[in-house]
C-alpha cells in the first residue's frame, strides 16, 4: 500500500467513526505517528482528502458487488447480499459522516451524486437484464425506468436526515421498499426465490 492509499485508509476509518467535521488533520497524523506537514504533501487540503477518501469508498464497494454478481447462483441471491452489504455499511458508520457532508461538504455531495459514483448508487441494468435472462424478472419491464426507480429507492433512504430520531431506519427502508419493488417486477419463479432468501436470513437472526 502506497503513502496515499495509507493516508485515504486511516482517514475513512476517522470519517466513518466520528465524522468529518470532528476529524482534524492533527488528529489524522497523531493516529499515523507521522507529522501533518506529511500529510499536506499529500492532500493540499481535508477537501482534497475527503474526495480521495470517497473515490476509494466508490472503488471497493463496485468491486465488492462485482464480486457478488459473480459468486451468486442467481441475480436474487446477489440482490439479497448486496443489501446485507448496505445494512453493514449504514450500522458501521457514524450518522455523523452524512450529516457532516450534507452541511459542510454539499459541493463533494453533489459532484459524486450527479455521477452517480456514491456507494450503492450504481447502474442496475446488468442485475436486471440477468434476471430478466433467468426468467426471473418479467421480460415486459422498462429497463430504464426500472433501473431509475431503484436508484431513487437508494437515494431516498440515504436522503434521510442523519440528525432525526429515526435516521437508523435507513437500512430497514432500503430492505422493505427495494424487495417490495423487486416482487412487482418479478415473475412466479422470482417471487419464489425471494420469499425462501427472505425466510432464510430471518432463520439466521
């Protein structure tokens, strides 16, 4: 691992535990045991840092679901395990890290947003044409607006308020409306299939 990715690596941890506005660059380098000077080497700013950390958050988590889709037996088996992945993600990092970007760091947001480059927000018309293969998906659907429809299902759960009371329901939103939508696209095999992944993560609980 190179100086840069080091850096990337321990500031997310930071970021995801305590914030972004909380994270100082002193406190970054004390958790090194490196001088901050190094770190401005590096990162002409925590702006810059924050970019560098976002990037990297976007890379592992594509290859991660990348991963995914080729490891499962079908397209609802993968469905099912990327959104464990965003529940892991929702209760691994603090409210804080949402808030924080959406107060101070809007302009960050909004480029990663508008590119369609945040965690989770990703293309799904490879998942849907594969289950559309699988004769899982009904063959009728609109691609493109099915695949608009479940990105907005991700965004509205991650719009939330991180400061509300109930900005830990994210995830149980994501779950309740994504699987919901997926059922009125699916065929009879497809609605089979969920309900026995639905069956078995409650047995694991």
């Amino acid at each position: 691992m190179d100086y840069r990715q080091r850096i990337i690596e321990e500031a997310a941890q930071l970021f995801r535990t305590y914030g972004i506005k909380t994270v100082t660059m002193d406190m970054l380098a004390t958790r090194m045991g490196i001088s901050k000077r190094t770190i401005y080497e590096v990162f002409k700013d925590k702006d810059e840092l924050l970019r560098g950390v976002i990037t990297s958050m976007t890379i592992k988590q594509k290859e991660l679901m990348e991963k995914i889709l080729g490891e499962s037996e079908n397209v609802i088996e993968a469905i099912f395990k990327m959104l464990d992945l965003m529940s892991a993600h929702f209760r691994n990092m603090s409210p804080a890290f949402l808030l924080d970007m959406k107060r101070f760091h809007n302009k960050i947001l909004n480029k990663v947003d508008e590119a369609n480059e945040l965690p989770y927000y990703r293309d799904n018309s490879e998942v849907l044409l594969r289950g559309i293969k699988e004769g899982l998906f009904r063959e009728d659907i609109d691609i493109n607006i099915t695949n608009k429809c479940l990105v907005e299902v991700t965004r509205l759960a991650n719009d939330k308020d991180a400061s509300s009371p109930d900005s830990m329901m994210n995830e149980d939103m994501i779950r309740n409306i994504y699987i919901n939508y997926l059922r009125g696209i699916s065929t009879l095999k497809g609605l089979e299939l969920i309900t026995f992944y639905e069956n078995r993560k409650e047995l694991n609980y």
